[in-house]
C-alpha cells in the first residue's frame, strides 16, 4: 500500500482549519444567542423575576416570605422562607431578610395587627389627628370647638382637624328687619303700580271696575315664585346633564375587562390608595403622566411636570386629598381605559388583587 508523502498532510491541513471556521464561528453566534435568550421576559411577568450576577434570571419570593437560596437554572424558583413573628414582606422580592413590623405610638390605637404579608397599621387616638400627606411623627391634638361665628363644616378624624366655616344659616337681627321693610315697601309699590295701569271697564252699570289688590299681589307673588322655580330647575338640569357627560366619559361596569375593586377586610381605604400610588407611577407610562393628571381633572399646578416616581406620587396625592372619600382605584383604572391604557389598568388590577391589598367587589 502507497503511503502518502508528508507534504501532502502539510497542505491538507490548512484546508480542513479553514473548513472548519464556518462551523466554530456558528458555534459562538448559537452561544451568544442562548446567552441573550435570558433577556426575553416574554416567559413572565417583568416584576416577578429578578436577575442573578451571573446573568440567570430567578423567580422572586411571594409577600410573605424572604430568599434563603437562588436558583441554579434559568427561570427557576428561588428558596424562600416565610416571615418570623413580628415581621412582613408586603411585596414580592429578593431580600435576604424581612422587615421588622411597626409598633404603634403611644399616642395612637391599633387598627390592624402586623400579618406576614402586612404592616401594622396605625391611627391616631381619639381627639387627635395626623395628616396622611406627612409623616406621623406625632399626633396633633384637634381644635376643641369652633371659633365664635363659624360653625362645625367636619368633625375631627383621625387623618384631618375640625373644619370651621361661616353659619351661612345665621343673619343678623337688624338685616333681618332691614329686608322685612324693603319687601313690604316694593309689594306695596307693585300693588300701586299696577291698580294705576289696571285697564278699568265698565260692567253695565256705570261703574269702572279693578282687579281687587289681593288678587294682584297673589298674582304677582305666584308669578316672582314660578320664576325662581324655573330657575333652580334649569339649574338643576345643567348640573345633571354636566353629571351625565362626566359619567359617559368612563365606562360603565359591563364595558370593563375588570371587575370592580374594594379594599380588602380591615385596611384603611385611603391608606391601602395611597400606598400604591408608586405601583401606578411604575405602570404608567412617562409620558402619559401629565396626560393622566388632566384626565383626572387636576389643576396645572398640581399637575407633575418631573419624571421621577416621588413627583408621580405627590401628583397623586394631590388629587386624592381634592377627591378626599371619594377617590377611589376604580375612578384611577377607569380613567386609564379611557386613555387607551387598558392593557396598563389590566395590569395594575391583576398587581392588587394578586398582593391582597384589594379584592373584587361580590353582588
């Protein structure tokens, strides 16, 4: 058998090193690509995956629990354990320990206990109040009664002060009397004036004839009252047809992909609203921020012009504070539909049930 000559494998192997090129330069494209895999989230929810140092990304742990150990694979569950006595985790994380619940002041009452997935929540003693806009670092003792002159507009709560205003139902003696005077003077005038232009006639007999006085003054005083009559209705229909276009503005209960939410059993409404005014600033867009303040009829100055989630959240507290009882997460979901934001309230609905802070309404 002929062997082949060495130069012969000299030559050969250049060719096969160069053969080879294609199939090494596909091996590191396919290799970057699966390490670019890790990125698309399409797999999951952004917020409930975190992203390890070596570039696996892992499941977070549930509210209620904290992490003890990674996972070793992509997209894996993390290990987590639950919360100890006197302590929560509100959120789902990837925190090594939970947070040490609060302990009431002694100026305040307990509402609710701290639960695992909960804080304690806290209010001001009777006769006391602090307000929701500021840290409580102390209660303030209401006013005990109103100024001289002004009456009670609210009571004392635990988040505001008695409200006074002026007793629009009080009026002065001497005005009082002042205006009996004038409506007697302007009802005898009117009698006058028209008994002088009565067109008077002749029944047969030779006498001319007027309506009585009473029946003029009753005529005229049915008349002034018709008038103030069809005012407050007119006024009353302009107010009900703004009140109707204001409501064809949101859509109704059937028209939403969601149903309606309430707080959950013992938390405080306006507390459980205000403590995910940052999960809305995280959902909504940016750039819709100003378009969302105008929709909720705020004020240009109240509307926020910055781009950070603390500028997003006063913007939110100030309608909340103009709204007070009234604002509600279902009139903030129902305005974001209305913006074409309902992929947004969607999402965000899904985040409260899914936390425990809100549920859905039962007929």
């Amino acid at each position: 058998m002929r062997r082949p000559r060495r130069g012969s494998l000299w030559l050969a192997a250049p060719l096969l090193l160069l053969s080879a090129a294609p199939w090494e330069a596909s091996a590191v494209t396919l290799g970057k690509r699966d390490s670019l895999d890790s990125l698309d989230l399409g797999w999951g929810r952004e917020d409930d995956y975190y992203r390890k140092s070596d570039g696996l990304y892992c499941k977070k742990c549930p509210a209620g629990t904290y992490l003890t150990k990674e996972c070793e694979e992509q997209r894996g569950s993390s290990t987590c354990e639950p919360c100890g006595l006197g302590e929560y985790m509100e959120y789902p994380n990837a925190l090594l320990s939970c947070q040490e619940c609060s302990k009431c002041k002694e100026d305040q009452v307990e509402l609710s206990p701290c639960q695992p997935q909960r804080n304690t929540v806290c209010a001001c003693s009777n006769g006391t109040f602090c307000p929701p806009e500021h840290p409580c670092e102390m209660c303030q003792k209401c006013q005990p009664r109103c100024p001289k002159g002004q009456v009670m507009l609210k009571p004392c709560t635990p988040y505001s002060d008695l409200q006074c205003g002026p007793d629009t139902a009080a009026f002065p003696s001497y005005l009082k009397a002042l205006t009996g005077i004038v409506a007697i003077a302007v009802i005898v005038t009117g009698i006058a004036v028209c008994c002088w232009k009565c067109r008077c006639s002749s029944p047969g007999d030779g006498r001319p004839s007027c309506k009585n006085p009473l029946e003029t003054v009753k005529m005229l005083w049915c008349k002034t009252e018709n008038v103030g009559t069809e005012d407050n209705n007119a006024n009353t229909e302009t107010e009900r047809d703004r009140a109707a276009e204001r409501q064809e503005m949101l859509p109704s209960r059937s028209e939403r992909p969601w149903r309606t939410l309430v707080p959950a059993p013992e938390t405080e409404p306006s507390q459980v609203l205000k403590s995910y005014f940052y999960t809305f600033g995280r959902k909504v867009p940016r750039d819709d921020w100003k378009r969302f303040g105008h929709s909720l009829n705020l004020e240009d100055n109240d509307i926020t012009t910055g781009k950070t989630l603390d500028d997003f959240y006063d913007m939110m507290r100030r309608w909340q504070n103009r709204e007070g009882s009234k604002a509600s997460v279902n009139t903030l979901l129902d305005t974001l539909e209305r913006l074409s934001l309902g992929g947004v309230a969607e999402d965000i609905c899904d985040t409260l049930v899914r936390e425990g802070r809100f549920q859905y309404e039962t007929s």
